[in-house]
C-alpha cells in the first residue's frame, strides 16, 4: 500500500488565554481548515502551583459541530446545559456534539485549583454536515481506562483508539459521521503504519517530539511537536517513525464540502443561519 506524502507542514501559532499557554494549529496561517477538521487548540503543558484559578471556559454557547477534548495531563469538569457532568482524568476523551445548541463550561476541578498540578490539553473542533447542524446535542466522557491501548512494534508504539476500527479492534466512541480518532505515543524508535483511506481528509498534529513520516523522498520528512502535517491524498496509509519519544493527535473522515460560515462558537452554512444561532442564544433556546 502506498503511503501518503507531505504536503506542507504548519507550525501552531501561540495564542496564550490570561495565564493558560495557548499554542494553534488550525486555523493558522496557509490552512483554514482539514474539513471536517475545523480547529485545535493546544492548551499547556505547563505547572500549575496551588491555590490558582485553573482553566478560565466558563459557560459559553456552541452550535453546529461537535467538540473532542483530549486530557493528557491534569484533569477537567464539564458541565452542560443538557444535565451533562464528569471530571475526566488524564488520559481521558470528552466528546460532546454541540448540534442546535448547548451551553457548557470546561474548568478546573476544585482539588487541582487546590493543589494545583500539570496541565495539557487538546480541544478539536469537528464539522457537522448541514442535514446534521440541528440534531440532538449529545455528551460522552470517558477515562483512560475505556480506551482501548493497543501496543505494537515491540511495546514502542500504542494506538489509543478513540473512535473508528483498528486492528480488528472498535473505539469506544460512535462519531456520527464515521470519523477515525486516535492518541499515538511513540518512544524512540517505534514505527507504526495507520490507515489513511483515499478520499479521506487525515489530521495529523504532533504534540510533542520528534518523527519521521514516509514519502517518496528518501529518508522521508522530519517533524518536531506543535507541527500539523498537512498530507497529499496519494496513498492509504501513513507510516510514521519517532526519532525521539512522541505523542500525535491522528484522525481521518470524510470532507463535508459545504459551506462553512462561523462566528465565535457557532459554525453553521450561512450567515442567515448564524444569526438565527445568535438569537435563539439570547432566547434561552440553548438548554
């Protein structure tokens, strides 16, 4: 199987929020979006003494995509306007399909406000097609312990799978759109080859490390942390290698292809539409 090749590499851009190191991928300068993929935001890592404020997403509107937030370090509460609440642990995945519309809040627990700790988390922004903008909102959070791990290469590599089928294995997760997710870790050394179906747009953000991804120039293409590759649609898989201890963001699914018309957190397929998003708001239509 022929596998993908570089296309462009997009550094994220620092965006810190008061005191949270804030780094962004996408949308960034050259690359407005990897539809479906609307957005990342990369908050941390960094240490958190105690008695600090913690996360500062207090309650806020969304309609018109879902969003998947990754804990890699520290913990975080979550609480919506449809009766949805957890704290998830490092390791865990929250996925909430924002649809016509919820208010949530993504802050800190009171312990780690407390105690404080290390903080890294990922936030990406899913597309919903127009025929899916108005359906049911939705929340699902789980910890680290509902993901599947799959090992490879030795022990070198896991494919914490997230949503989607790997290796005769089904993530915990049912997008509803069909989309792939995953967390890769790497230590230094491990390679691993993850599908990268034609006609699907693959997200590929390296979090942290150094890698080394196949192409048909010799020797591949080198990557460091807080890079988004960008991939040619000519092969089906992709093979990454990691020249140091690694951790990528991995997904694919199908482009949408409408219209995207966003305004602060609503993204739907016309500005009509947005206005009616930001009206129904204000009329206490969100939950």
């Amino acid at each position: 199987m022929p596998h993908r090749t570089v296309k462009a590499l997009h550094a994220a851009q620092r965006d810190d929020i008061g005191d949270l190191v804030t780094r962004r991928p996408l949308p960034g300068p050259g690359l407005d979006q990897v539809d479906p993929f609307l957005f990342l935001n990369h908050h941390g890592p960094q240490s958190y003494g105690p008695d600090n404020h913690g996360l500062p997403f207090g309650p806020h509107p969304h309609r018109g995509f879902e969003t998947v937030t990754f804990i890699l370090q520290g913990s975080l509460a979550h609480h919506d306007s449809g009766g949805h609440e957890s704290v998830i642990e490092a390791g865990g995945v929250q996925w909430m399909t924002a649809g016509s519309g919820l208010v949530h809040a993504e802050v800190s627990p009171e312990d780690f406000k407390r105690s404080g700790g290390d903080l890294e988390i990922l936030q990406l922004w899913l597309n919903l097609p127009s025929r899916l903008k108005m359906t049911a909102p939705a929340y699902t959070g789980l910890q680290r312990a509902d993901i599947p791990a799959l090992a490879s290469d030795g022990g070198r590599v896991t494919v914490n799978l997230i949503a989607g089928e790997y290796e005769g294995k089904a993530g915990p997760f049912r997008p509803l759109t069909g989309v792939f997710m995953s967390t890769v870790e790497l230590t230094a050394g491990g390679r691993v080859v993850l599908p990268a179906p034609a006609g699907r747009s693959v997200f590929l953000y390296v979090v942290r490390g150094d890698l080394r991804i196949a192409g048909t120039e010799a020797g591949g293409t080198e990557v460091g942390g807080f890079r988004l590759v960008e991939l040619n649609d000519d092969g089906d898989t992709v093979e990454i290698e990691a020249t140091g201890d690694a951790a990528v963001l991995y997904g694919h699914a199908d482009p949408i292809g409408e219209p995207v018309v966003s305004y602060g957190p609503f993204v739907m397929n016309s500005r009509e539409e947005i206005e009616q998003a930001v009206r129904d708001y204000r009329a206490g239509r969100f939950g």
